[in-house]
C-alpha cells in the first residue's frame, strides 16, 4: 500500500490528533486506498500528505 502511494517501498509518517491539526492553504483531497484507511493529496500537484486508518483520532 505504502509503494502505490509514495513510489517507494515504506513510507516516513509523523501522526498528530486530528484535532490538533489544522489545514492553512485549502483542503486536501482525499480516496480509500484500502478497506481500513483513507489517503489524503494535494488535488492540484498530486503530492501524498496523510494517512488515516477508519474510526482512528490519529492522522499520519
């Protein structure tokens, strides 16, 4: 799953509260990259930006 989203074998992820972070410059778009969690991207560039697992407070 890593792979698919990053081009690379793993990926690096900080995780932070939900609640605790906040989106400065729009929002970004999001797809279910699998039965258990949703990945988020930048819409206009593509670039990867979080993981988060269903029913999880974290983001990574």
């Amino acid at each position: 799953m890593c792979k698919k989203a990053t081009g690379g074998p793993f990926a690096v992820l900080v995780q932070a509260r939900i609640d605790d972070l906040a989106w400065t410059a729009g929002t970004p778009t999001s797809y279910r990259s699998s039965p258990i969690a949703t990945r988020g991207f930048c819409g206009k560039c593509g670039t990867p930006l979080y993981l988060q697992y269903d029913g999880d407070e974290l983001i990574r």
